[in-house]
C-alpha cells in the first residue's frame, strides 16, 4: 500500500480511550509491540502524519488543498482493510457498517471537516471486519493477535542473532527472533501459542518462563524467575517480573518484582511496588464495567476478563491491591493497605482510606525525579499538558 499524505485522525470520540489519550494521540497508542502509526507505516512503506490535539505538538503542517488519505486513528490495518483503502478514489469515503467513517480520500481540509461533522455523500460499506479501537478493552482484546502481526512484520526476511544452548525451547525454535546484543540465557521460551521477539539490548534473565506471543522492547528486561504468559509487549527501557498475561506496556515503565498483573494497559513513566497485585475476573464471574469519561460513571464492557488500566507516571507502593477493572489516571501516587477505588483520578495521592489532590509542581518534581534517572526530562510542552490534566480532572477528585 503506497500513497501520499496519509494522515492518522483522531475522532471525535477518542475521549472514550481516557486517561490513555491524555498523553497522547491514538495512534501512538501501543498494541501489541508497535504503536497504531508504525503499523500504518509499516503496511504503507512511508512516513504517516496525524492530526490530533494540538497540545501534543506533533500534529501534520500540510496545506489544506493537498490530497490526502484521511484514517480513523484508532483503525488497525490487516491486509484486507489496506487494500479497500487503497481502492478509494477521490471524494469516496469508506465506512464501518455502523455508519462510522474509517477512511476517506480528498483535500486536507475536506477531510478535517468530513470526520468533524460525519456528513458524507459517496459512501462505501466495508467489506471485511473493521478491527477498530474506540474502548479502552478493545486494547485488551486485540493484544494477542496484535503481537504475532507486529513480530511478522518486524522479522519478515531477516534472520535472528544466534540463541545461547543454555535456551530451552519448547516448540517450534524458528518462531524464536533475537535482535542484535539481546541478551537471553538460562530460560524458557514456549513458542506453541506464540512468537517471540527480544529486541535490541534487552535482557531476559535467567529462571524465566515466556510463552508466545511476547515481545519485548529494546533495552527492557525480564526479571530473574517471572512467569510471562501470552500476549505481554512492553516499549523500551522496561523492567517485567512476577507473574504477568495478556498486558501491554508503554516505554519507560516497570512491574519489576513479584505479584499478579493479567489482561491490562500500563503507561508511561508507570512504577509498581513489590507486590503489587490486580484482580482481572470478579468473584462472581460476572462482566466487568470500567470507568467512562465520556459518559461520567461506570459502563460496561462485555467482558469477563478485564484488569488496570494505568495512565502515565502514576505509581503505586508496595504490596498495593487494585480490584477488577479499576482505571487509574495520570500521575497518581496510590499506597497503603486495602482496595482503593476502582476509579482513581488523575493526581490523586493516597489509597483505600482516602485521597487528596496531587499538587502539579509536585507531581513535575516526581516524574522529573523519575525521568532524570534515565536521563530524560519533561519538556515544557509536557508540564502545561500536566497543568491541563490537572484542570480536567479536578472535578473527579472532589467527588
């Protein structure tokens, strides 16, 4: 699929993937190993724009006559939905059998204006099944198949670096993929459910057991003796331990010691204390509601299976217990004994017997703490982007 200006859009409804989308557009959402726009890019061979909240600072400069290819931020391109996209002439739009615009071909301005006001003339219907994000669990349900689609494409024509013999494989050794200077010894790796990816400078250590898919990102390791069950992918730099399933985690985060952490969604610049442990089924198997921005209280979520949902540069102490389906904002610092809730604003500061309001310089001064220990800063883009956060959840943590 080659073509030029594509542009990734955020809908208008992308505030249903709160507190996600505080921090950052859709489609630099990771799922899977890559992020919704390196997919796109990988599929397209070219670099790919976004538009999105203009507090990000990333959005695309391209003059409003120019053609472009407009996409739905959170659609997950396959083989099938790229070649229908691809077909679009000039004017189509293509949409989700529920009327939802995925895509659209025309003037950058028209299409600003298309997937603002959902007015459309020339529609075609999708003819596959559109794998869309729009929920906070869609990213949860996709993240299986989601790893084994990165990994072809990442690995497609190449070949691994050399796996060291003290490596047991259980399975089929060639779905196995180490990067240069990755550093794997003394483990496990079952490849019967799954590939698996050890990116550039990373460690697994030994004692540990991997079950496919999983990918891990470039100078990130895996704790001595943890328990990786299917579909786990962390970005760069991130230390993973305990006993952990079906969870993606963005960059620059750990869950480094023991503990239980299944069918979830980590930010950035997120720490667990030891311990740390989050209930993904309810006692009474019934379907798990998650907190809504969009509609202000609990919705549900059609699923049985649901765990944390972190926003980025939140923290929580040792031995802290999160209740099925709990949502936590951005830089929220979580401890003490008990369930806290299962919606915890964004700079919260406390547990179960209550919380106070995070103050912002505070909360800067904390993550710069964390952040300077790998020699990273926030940006003075990101401190007014706290301050606005900061705003827009104020009326949650007087409740």
């Amino acid at each position: 699929m080659t073509t030029s200006n594509i542009v990734l859009i955020d809908s208008i409804d992308c505030d249903q993937l709160l507190p996600i989308t505080y921090t950052r557009p859709v489609s630099h959402i990771r799922l899977g190993y890559l992020s919704i726009r390196e997919k796109w890019e990988y599929c397209s061979k070219q670099t790919v724009q976004i538009l999105s909240k203009s507090e990000f600072g990333l959005n695309s400069n391209l003059d409003n006559n120019q053609a472009v290819l407009g996409i739905h931020a959170g659609l997950l391109p396959d083989e099938a939905i790229t070649l229908q996209i691809q077909e679009l002439k000039e004017g189509d739009v293509l949409i989700s059998q529920d009327h939802e615009i995925l895509a659209a071909k025309g003037s950058f301005e028209k299409i600003q204006d298309l997937f603002k006001q959902g007015k459309f003339e020339r529609r075609i219907f999708v003819k596959t099944e559109a794998k869309l994000i729009k929920n906070l669990w869609d990213i949860i349900d996709a993240q299986l198949n989601q790893i084994e689609l990165d990994i072809t494409l990442l690995i497609s024509g190449r070949t691994s670096a050399n796996i060291d013999p003290s490596v047991r494989i259980i399975g089929d050794p060639s779905k196995v993929f180490l990067e240069s200077g990755a550093k794997v010894y003394n483990c496990s790796i079952n490849t019967q459910s799954g590939s698996v990816y050890i990116a550039k400078d990373a460690e697994v250590m030994e004692g540990a057991m991997i079950r496919g898919p999983f990918a891990l990102g470039e100078h990130s390791q895996v704790k001595m003796g943890a328990k990786i069950y299917p579909g786990v992918a962390t970005g760069q730099h991130c230390k993973i331990g305990g006993e952990i399933g079906n969870t993606v985690f963005q960059e620059y985060s750990n869950k480094g010691h023991d503990g239980y952490l299944g069918d979830s969604f980590i930010g950035s610049w997120c720490n667990m204390g030891a311990d740390t442990n989050s209930s993904n089924l309810k006692n009474n198997y019934s379907e798990v509601k998650l907190w809504s921005y969009p509609a202000r209280r609990f919705v549900s979520t059609g699923k049985q299976f649901c765990g944390l949902i972190m926003g980025d540069h939140s923290k929580c102490g040792i031995n802290t217990m999160f209740n099925t389906g709990t949502v936590v904002g951005v830089s929220c610092n979580i401890f003490g004994d008990g369930f806290p809730r299962n919606f915890i604003p964004s700079f919260s500061w406390g547990g179960a017997s209550g919380f106070t309001g995070f103050a912002v310089n505070n909360a800067i001064e904390a993550s710069n703490a964390m952040m300077g220990r790998r020699g990273v800063q926030l940006s003075e883009n990101d401190k007014t982007l706290f301050q606005s956060i900061w705003e827009a959840d104020s009326e949650w943590r007087k409740s």
